[in-house]
C-alpha cells in the first residue's frame, strides 16, 4: 500500500499536534523531513550548468542528478522555489511528467524501471528571476549588487532557506552529494568563482564560462556562485595532509587592502589544524572570496565581506579586546570547514553542531596564538549576548532552527565542558577525533553527544540535556544553616550533578552540587561570598 505524503503530513501534524498543541504547514514538512519521495534514492553527483544575467537578474540552465536506488520507487521528489520553475525534466532523453505539491515540491513521475543497486541520472532544465536577497546571509537568495566602479557584483546565500532558492536539487542535508561540477556563463567582463577547483574557461565574444569541480561532498547550502571584477592572489600553505593551494579573489580595487588582511589565512589554519585536525579539503583548495554582504562558509570557497577590518566590521563582539585580535570572518567562516562543512548537521534543528562549535572556534584561535586566559576572556565576554530565550535545538522534520543563542551559548557550554574534562591534550584529541570520526558525514545531536560522553568516559546526558534543549542556567545556591554550609542546584534538569570549581575563603575547591541540599562541611565560618570559577557558564546565589 503506497502512503501519499498527503497522508504523512496528516498524521504527522495530528501527532505533534496532540503532543505540543504545535502547528506546520505542509511546505515546511516537505522541506523539512525525510520524505517516501527522497530516501529511495541517494545522491552521487550533481552538474549544474546555468546562465547568470544580472542585466536582467535571471537565471536558466539545468542540473544533471546522478543517484543509486536504494529501492524500487517510481516517484522523485525535487526542490525548486518560485518564482523559478522547471521548463522540463528528462531522462535517457524522455521527457518526463512531474507534477507541483505545495509551493516548492514538484513529484516526478520516472518513465523507467527503478531497479535497487542501479545507478541513473535526471536532467532538470528550469529558469527565471530567484528571490533576491533581503538580508543576505539571513535572508538569503541573490545579491545583485554593483561595485563602486559600476560593475556587477552578485553572489548567492541560502542556509536554512534552502539550496532550492536558486537551483533545482534534493533539498534536505540528510544526502550530500559525492561530488559536483559547476558551470556558469556571465557576461565576458566579469569572472564567476564557485566551489572547488577552477578546470577550464571558456570564451565567446560576449560571454565567459567557468568549470569547476568539487572533488569530495559538499551540502547543498555550501555550493555557491560568487560573479565580479574580480582579480586572483594566491600562495600555499604546508599543512597536515601536504601543500594546500589558497587563492583568493577579490574587487579589483580591494586588492592591496586583501594582500595584508588574509595574511590571517595561514595562521587560521596552523590553529585549526592543530585544534580539530588537518583541513578536510585539500582536493579542492581553500578560497576566500570577496562578496557584497557580510560572509558566509561555502565550502572550499569561503565568502568575505567583513570590509577588510578586524573584529565583527570592526567591532569585539566580546568586549574584552581580544576580538579586534583577528578578522572575525575570515576565522569563523573558515572554523565552518571542519564544523559544517566536514561534520554537517542532518536536520537544521541541530544548527547548534556548526554554530557552537565554530564560535568556540574564535576562542581556540585566539589560545593557539595568544594563550589560554585570552580565549578564557573572550568566550566569558561573548556571554552578555546569550538571550536564554528558548532552547538551542529546533524543531526536528520542519527545518526549524533553534535559538539564536547556539552560536554564544553554544562556545560557552564547550568551553564549560573543557573544564570538566581538566586535560586539553584529551580535549583537543576529542576535536580532532570528532573530525575524524565524522569525516565528511552528516551527524545528529545524539551522535556527537555518544561520541563525546563515550570518550570522556562520563554520562553528560543532563549536561547536554541542560544547555541544548532548555533556555535553562544553572543556579548554585549556598546557605549558612547553623555552623554548616550548604549548596545545591536549581534551575536545572532531573540528574544534573555537574562538577564545579569554586573559591571559599579564599581556597579553590571543586563542589559537585546536586538538586537536593549537599554539606560542605561543618563549622566552616564563610568570610565573604562564594566565587564561581567564570570558566563556567552557570551562576550563583545566597540564600536564606
């Protein structure tokens, strides 16, 4: 019996309607889940071929997809937001049926048996105006911009929103794909910079084409077209795994400002190396490549706005000095290699997995190259940011992120982890294996808590429990009751029992506070307050 993904989406919303009284549309399940439509078959390669004119911001080409059944299903599902749309579909050169559900869905109806183990292709041919970007990166889509020298300036952004904003594909990070080729024609004067490596150019009176290809897979949010007047630089560097080629593009007039601020490039890479092991790219090369918004983490191909500036456009997010230390995006962006790009999030509920772990990056930078009371500093700074509003894990099968708090939140729940682990050369193993273990996968919340509690060798299920999924800090509460003190949780989840370093008069000490009121010991007249160790992210409290 073939279950419609009407009938999914039926029961799906009776289910967390009568678990959280929560609604959705049924574009966002669509978007957001696993359908019957896309897990009978698994990606392998994508060539997309368009033609970008930002005289008129329209787009038109195709996208081959190549992929392996996994079973014997006879409808697809691809992804493609209006106000684009799909001008024909065919295979082995049939022209196929399809047909749109909801707003971005069309069901693609293949004429040919579909056998287990076989390996088949489609080619998708689509066209018109995509969204323009309101607030790229956030609100992403296209940006047709034009440099002060009146030529174009465009670039595409599209996390969360989706791939689908711009070119047709399986939308849902579930499946990269294994490799992809990239070609886009723009007009002659100007060059397009994708993802990967750059294979060929070619040239007609009027037009230019550039090939790339990415050599290792690649989600559909990191694939990206970057057009200009641009110029290159490049050098190498000698890191883990060999030479890395570095090239960089950007305006033409920005040149000699590029040449001093990705200085920060080689020594970015020294500490992540270090930190989280060698760049998981070396196939594919490592760009940066200047765009007319703020940046983002395309992969191999990492896009810079920051104005050729220190900080966040100048500004220390932590407040404390140390983030005017580093270019913010050239260091977080490029921290998204290892975490997003190398180790990618299934579903956007667990963003948390790219955006905490690469603002802790910011900190880990800053301890290679300035030590660890400077990164301690700064990460402590980033707290004045955390908004505690909701959880940091989303909404699962919907593409709902969670707060906004995964980015500060998230770095300093890391940070607190590494102080009860009490060993960075352990803590830095557990990095480094994170990526290693996970080279290239997409990964869940679970995996990466199994992963981390297996190797500590401690039950972090409440500690994770605490920090991800409620917009709850821990409170420490202490009392004098006669002549003894005492201590406990609250504001916390069932087991919560985490260690903590602290100054009592004036000595430091570990307590291991739990829910219920423990004794420190007796007779202990207490000389001023309590002092939490800042290292970790909860707080105190006296009480009667």
């Amino acid at each position: 019996m073939r279950v419609s993904l009407l009938t999914c989406f039926v029961l799906l919303t009776s289910l967390v309607g009568a678990q959280e009284n929560l609604s959705f549309t049924q574009d966002e399940f669509l978007r957001g889940s696993i359908t019957p439509e896309r897990e009978w078959w698994n990606l392998t390669f994508y060539h997309l071929d368009i033609e970008v004119r930002p005289n008129e911001k329209f787009i038109q080409g195709k996208n081959t997809i190549r992929y392996k059944v996994l079973k014997s299903k006879d409808i697809m599902q691809i992804d493609l937001q209006p106000p684009l749309k799909i001008e024909k579909i065919t295979q082995n050169n049939r022209t196929l049926s399809y047909k749109k559900e909801g707003e971005n869905v069309y069901r693609v109806l293949l004429g040919e048996p579909q056998k287990k183990g076989d390996e088949n292709e489609i080619v998708v041919h689509y066209s018109g105006n995509p969204k323009e970007a309101v607030r790229a990166p956030w609100d992403g889509g296209f940006s047709w911009k034009k440099d002060k020298n009146g030529k174009h300036f465009v670039a595409t952004s599209c996390q969360g929103l989706g791939a689908s904003v711009w070119w047709p594909c399986k939308d849902h990070m579930y499946d990269e794909v294994d490799s992809m080729a990239i070609s886009v024609t723009i007009p002659k004067d100007l060059m397009n910079v994708s993802n990967g490596r750059l294979r060929k150019v070619e040239e007609t009176e009027t037009t230019k084409t550039t090939h790339w290809y990415v050599d290792n897979p690649i989600n559909n949010y990191g694939v990206n077209v970057n057009i200009g007047d641009y110029v290159h630089f490049g050098e190498t560097y000698a890191g883990e795994k060999g030479t890395l080629d570095l090239d960089y593009y950007v305006l033409r007039d920005n040149l000699e400002k590029a040449k001093e601020q990705f200085k920060q490039t080689k020594p970015m890479l020294e500490a992540f190396e270090h930190w989280f092991g060698p760049y998981p790219f070396y196939e594919d090369g490592f760009k940066l490549v200047e765009v007319p918004y703020l940046g983002m983490e395309h992969q191999s191909s990492v896009t810079y706005g920051n104005q050729y500036l220190n900080g966040y456009l100048g500004n220390d997010l932590s407040g404390t000095g140390w983030g005017l230390k580093f270019d913010f995006i050239i260091i977080h962006e490029a921290g998204h290699e290892w975490f997003a790009n190398n180790i990618t999030y299934k579903d956007i509920a667990d963003m948390w997995i790219h955006e905490g772990f690469t603002a802790y990056s910011e900190n880990l930078f800053l301890d290679y190259h300035y030590g660890t009371k400077a990164a301690s500093e700064y990460v402590i700074g980033t707290r004045k940011r955390i908004m505690n509003d909701k959880p940091i894990i989303g909404r699962y099968n919907l593409n709902k992120r969670g707060s906004g708090d995964m980015y500060y939140k998230g770095a300093n729940m890391l940070h607190t982890l590494r102080q009860l682990i009490e060993d960075d050369e352990q803590w830095r193993q557990i990095l480094r294996g994170l990526n290693k273990t996970f080279y290239h996968q997409t990964v869940t919340t679970q995996q990466i808590e199994n992963y981390i509690s297996k190797k500590t060798g401690k039950d972090l299920t409440a500690f994770f429990e605490q920090y991800l999924r409620t917009p709850m800090i821990p409170v420490l509460e202490y009392r004098i009751k006669g002549k003894a003190l005492e201590y406990r949780y609250a504001n916390v989840v069932d087991g919560f029992d985490m260690p903590v370093k602290v100054s009592i008069n004036n000595n430091q000490e570990w307590l291991f506070p739990k829910a219920e009121w423990q004794l420190y010991q007796d007779a202990v007249p207490l000389k001023s307050e309590i002092v939490i160790d800042p290292n970790f992210y909860i707080k105190g409290k006296t009480v009667q």
